[in-house]
C-alpha cells in the first residue's frame, strides 16, 4: 500500500538527507503500524514527536491504510 508522508523539521534532514522536498509517496506493506513507519524511516523511539493521521492526533500503535496522510513533526521549543 502507499501512504503519502509528510516530514517537517529535522525529521525530513533525518529519514531523506538531502532532500528538499516534505511531501513524500511512501510504500508500506499491508497492515503496518505508524511504529513500523517510523523503524523504516530510522526514526530513533526516544525521539518525541508529535504524529497526525489525517490531520488528527495519532499513536504509534495505529494502524495505517492506503492513501492516509501522516504528518510528523518535533514539538515547538519555547522558553
């Protein structure tokens, strides 16, 4: 199945580098989860981001179908 990836921050210089693009068409095989994403993406678990599907807030437990949007991104820093 293919999902469309949207990548903001350092997380685009991170899973693509050099790419300048945000918007990627991304294959992931039947059933994967948003964790599975982010495995393929070398996304490390520690790392706190902040996950949407579809424009809604989402887990890395959910479970991933053709054509959704997943948007990932760093959470603002502030002080």
């Amino acid at each position: 199945m293919d999902i469309k990836l949207k990548l903001f921050h350092n997380l685009r210089k991170l899973a693509f580098p050099g790419s300048r693009e945000f918007l990627f068409d991304y294959p992931l095989p039947e059933g994967a989860k948003v964790s599975d994403l982010l495995e393929r993406l070398n996304i490390p678990p520690e790392l706190s981001i902040l996950i949407f599907l579809n424009g809604e807030a989402a887990t890395i437990e959910r479970v991933l179908n053709e054509g959704d949007l997943v948007s990932l991104m760093l959470p603002a820093g502030g002080g």
